[in-house]
C-alpha cells in the first residue's frame, strides 16, 4: 500500500504564493504519472497540472503561467508551487501520482491524497 500525505495549503492574499507537497510513503518502486487536481464548493474536480510518465508538463489554461509542478524522485514527493494566486483559485487541492509497488513493479496503481485547502482572500 501506498500513503500520500498532503501539506501546503493555506490562507493567502490574492497575488501571493503558496507550495504543495505530496509526499508517497509505502513499498514504492517508481512514481510514474503524477497530477494536481482542485475541487471548489459546487464544482467538479479539475485537473491543474500533470506531469505525465512519458516526460514533459501539462497545465489547465486558467495556471499556465502561473503554477508549477514538479517532483523529486528520491524524496518519492511531488509540488506544485503557485504563485499570482486569484481568489479563483480557492479549493481544495489533491494530488495524484501513479505508483508501481514492489513485489509486482509491472503494475501501476493510482492513488490520491487527502486534500489540502487552498484559500485566496481578495
């Protein structure tokens, strides 16, 4: 199994900056896939940011610009910084990353945090 613990969110004035980070515990392999997701009151769930297994980055317009994401393979950890926040940007956020566990490395498995929220004040 894997855990996935969120940190980061937070209460910021519009314009300001914040840094999530996910951090993936358990018998990891690889992180392949990861993503960025947000819900906001009354919304669907949407997709930030991704870095996808094959390499490269994947940004919803409304971030482009403006939000990051990365990882760091030895830290088994993923973030997404997000700076020039808009009170639009308020929701939680989760991530996701696709996991390949030992003993059966062949198989990825998704898996998602918690969720940390995210508030942008006006």
């Amino acid at each position: 199994q894997v855990q996935l613990v969120e940190s980061g969110g937070g209460l910021v004035q519009a314009g300001g900056s914040l840094r999530l980070s996910c951090a993936a515990s358990g018998s990891i392999f690889s992180i392949k896939a990861t993503g960025w997701y947000r819900q906001a009151p009354g919304k669907q769930r949407e997709l930030v940011a991704a870095q996808p297994s094959n390499g490269g980055t994947d940004y919803a317009d409304s971030v482009k610009g403006r939000f990051t994401i990365s990882r760091d393979n030895a830290k088994n950890a993923v973030y997404l910084q997000m700076r020039s926040l808009k009170p639009e940007d308020t929701a939680v956020y989760y991530c996701n990353v696709g996991v390949s566990t030992w003993p059966r490395i062949w198989q990825v498995t998704d898996y998602w945090g918690q969720g940390t929220q995210v508030t942008v004040s006006s």
